[in-house]
C-alpha cells in the first residue's frame, strides 16, 4: 500500500546496504491476479526475502508490500504504518488470516502496484489476523484505521485482489482509462 503522501518514489531494482531491492511490479501483471501458496519453508530464505521486502517496500514509499508484487506468488506481506518511525508497527505476516472483523470505514487508498492511482475504499473498520513470523510461530494482530485498511488490502493481494476490484465498476473504468492514458504516454 502507498504512503498517503504524494509518492514520487523512483521504483527500480537494486542494492543498497547489501540487501537486494525488488522492483514492484504494476497492474496488469499477472502474478498480481494470482492467488499466493502458502508458506511452509521457514528457512533462512524465508528471512532474506522479508528483509528484503521491507527494503524495497520502504524504497518505493510504502507502508504495506506483498511478496505476488514482487513476483513471487507467496502468502508473505510485510506492513510498517509508521514508515520506520515506530519499530513495533513493523509486522511480517506469513500465512496472514483475517479472523475477525467488525465495523465499516472508507479512506483513500493507493498501491504501490497503482501509482498515481486513489480512490475510496470500503473495509471493516476493525480486523484481527492471525499469521506466523519468520520463524513459523503464529500470533495475532489486530489494529483500526490505517492498519486495518493496511492488513486488508495486502492480504488481498495474497488473494489476487487489487483495491481497483472493490470500487464501482464506474469508478473502475475510469482508472482504467487514465491507467491506459499512461500507458499511451509512456508514463505507466
Ligand atoms: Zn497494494
């Protein structure tokens, strides 16, 4: 999920203080409709590709990354609401389930896998999840607001949903036709 801020972030592969950064890929990707597998390895790759996700999450002005916007059609979502301001928002979630969910909001989002797209949209207000570390031991977290919308908007993408599935379908064609503008103008 993008930062609420304007993202001007300049997206691209790389290095940087030796944990390697992951391009994000864009709609219409086709590992971004594909339903992530589940984790079952909690090895050191499993770790190295959390840190690394956090990285380039951070490198493209983000406060939520799943691993299918990376390319890897994994259940792996990395989520830090502060942006490295508060270090106990930085959350890995492998295997996240929503287990409980009550009340409604509706805020702008934006996605990294978007850019330059927002719109308004409906989520529970309140979610608990449960999910595993890096290690494989399961914990739950729940949360309101921001990191509710956080929570489900990446666990979405676990499922093969962009937050463009979950406005009208006029809305939708209306992204749609400034996403192809884009595309038009080299822009996307
Ligand atoms: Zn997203």
């Amino acid at each position: 999920m993008a930062k609420t801020e304007a993202s001007a972030a300049k997206k691209g592969a790389g290095k940087k203080s030796g944990v390697k950064l992951h391009a994000v890929l864009k709609w219409p990707d086709p590992v971004l409709a594909k339903k992530g597998v589940e984790v079952t390895a909690f090895d050191d790759r499993l770790k190295t590709l959390v840190d690394e996700m956090f990285e380039s999450m951070y490198e493209a002005q983000g406060i939520g990354l799943a691993a299918p916007q990376i390319g890897i059609s994994e259940r792996i979502t990395v989520i830090d609401v502060s942006f490295k301001k508060n270090p106990k928002d930085r959350l890995a979630l492998i295997n996240p389930v929503i287990i409980e969910a009550e009340g409604k909001q509706v805020e702008e989002e934006g996605c990294l896998s978007l850019p330059d797209i927002r719109e308004k949209v409906s989520r529970a207000g309140w979610v608990k999840v449960k999910a595993q570390d890096v290690t494989g031991t399961w914990f739950e977290v729940e949360g309101d607001e921001l990191l509710a919308r956080a929570l489900q908007h990446e666990i979405d993408h676990l499922d093969g949903v962009l937050f463009i599935d979950r406005i009208s379908r006029l809305k939708r064609e209306l992204v749609l036709r400034k996403i192809k503008k884009m595309q038009k103008n080299g822009e996307w």
